[in-house]
C-alpha cells in the first residue's frame, strides 16, 4: 500500500553545517514528486533524510519530523532498518552484487530478513523482475551473474531488488545520469508504470526528466555556497515548468542560472 510522506520543518546537518534548512513539503501518495536545482542545494541530502540514510555518515542528523502516513520515521521507538525496508532506495550508480547471480541479486533483501523457501524465493523474483521490466530480457540466464548485464539493464535489476522487499515508497537519486537515452527511457517508462503501487521521489538533473515523469516538481536552492539549502517552491509540474511563482524558479528552469 503506498503511503504519503509529509516533511515538516526538517533541518539537516553535517555535524556544525547546516546543509537544509526548514523545508515543509507533502509528497502524494501513488504519484511521482521530482527533486530538481543546482548542485550543493541539498536535494539529494533531502532524499537520503526520507529513509534515514543520512545519518548513516558520522555526525548527521535530522531535526524536524518525517511522518509516513501520520507516523515520524524519526521516533526513537522506530528502528531504522525498518524504515529502509518500506523506504527502498535506489541509487545513482547501478550496485547490484557482483558475487551474486541476476535471481540472487533480486532476493537478497528477502535472504536477508530470513525467507528461505526456494519456490517463494523464485516466485518473488520473477514477479519483481517482470515489475521491472527485465523479466523477458533476462529469464533464460538467472544464474548468470548481475554484473554481466548492460549498464541499463543493472538499473532496473537494482529496481527490481528495491521492490522485491514489497516497500511503500521508492527513493531514486538520479537513476537514469549515467545511462544511455535509450535505457533512460526504459527506466523513465518503468517509473510511470510503478507509480501505480508506489510512492515515488526522484532526483534528477535533468530538467526534460522531470517534466515527462513527475506529477510534482520541488525546487530547492541556496542563497549563496556554504549556506543552507532550502526548499523555494513545490507543485504540480506543468505549474512549475509553466507557471512557478518564485522567479528564482523561472531563471533556474529557463536556464539563467545553476
């Protein structure tokens, strides 16, 4: 069941540096919300924050709350492998397990968390590869390791991997920036697709991107190097690229800037 992500005056830090500060943003469910703006804005550190993967890096931390459908991700009760398990979280450069097989790499999350019946094991596989588009590409070869498929085809097989656990939201920072146009639009034409089921946020540099996957465009940006990022205006792409309200919008989408 996706669910909806409301963040509410989150602040995030590098130990003493201020890299976000004070973004409040609602993320619908079933739909696809882009993160776009310049390098250093703290897009990206937004995203690793709605999995808390970010406190992952010594002296990291989130202020503010994160809630998941009413409940804050960063309640001391809440353990953050659970979090990550309904948060999935694919990443800008394809990392699918060298060592294991395509079948292998889909179910490894599964392994992970204890299932060891071999059919539900294969079952799941198959499912979230053809929930990935991969199936008929690579069903004759499961045994044959992740890392001999093409650069594009490793995307969607670490796509299928993030699914296969059955998370609510998916996280993908820029998935498509080291692909080829045509593998780029495979994974753009998978997006679409997985909207139906889940919760996406997306990261992308790429203006064009944004405006053909998302329903929900978020511009950040930053007054000047070494400031806090902060998040200057959300809503529907078309307003966005269309109609933004703020003209640091305009100039960034207009290419004046960043």
């Amino acid at each position: 069941m996706a669910k909806r992500l409301d963040l509410r005056d989150v602040n995030i830090h590098y130990g003493d540096f201020h890299a976000v500060q004070n973004v409040d943003l609602q993320v619908p469910p079933r739909s696809v919300t882009a993160f776009i703006g310049p390098s250093g804005c703290g897009k990206s550190t937004v995203l690793r924050s709605l999995n808390r993967m970010h406190e992952v890096i010594p002296g990291a931390y989130v202020e503010g709350e994160i809630l998941l459908d009413g409940e804050n991700i960063y309640d001391r009760r809440i353990d953050p492998v659970a979090v990550r398990n309904t948060i999935g979280m694919v990443f800008q450069k394809a990392n699918p397990f060298p060592t294991m097989s395509i079948e292998e790499n889909v179910v490894a999350g599964l392994k992970l968390s204890g299932m060891k019946n071999r059919k539900k094991l294969a079952e799941v596989a198959e499912k979230s590869l053809r929930g990935a588009n991969l199936w008929e590409e690579v069903k004759d070869r499961l045994d044959k390791p992740g890392g001999g498929l093409s650069g594009g085809q490793q995307q969607r097989l670490c796509i299928a991997r993030a699914i296969a656990v059955e998370p609510e939201v998916l996280l993908m920072d820029e998935p498509c920036s080291a692909l080829d146009p045509i593998s780029t639009l495979a994974v753009e034409d998978l997006i679409h697709e997985l909207k139906e089921d889940f919760t996406i946020v997306i990261v992308t540099h790429n203006m064009q991107q944004a405006a053909r996957v998302s329903d929900q465009t978020a511009f950040f940006s930053l007054e000047a190097a070494g400031r806090p990022g902060q998040l200057v205006e959300v809503g529907p792409t078309k307003k966005i690229f269309g109609s933004p309200e703020r003209q640091e919008t305009e100039d960034y989408i207009s290419g004046r800037f960043g």
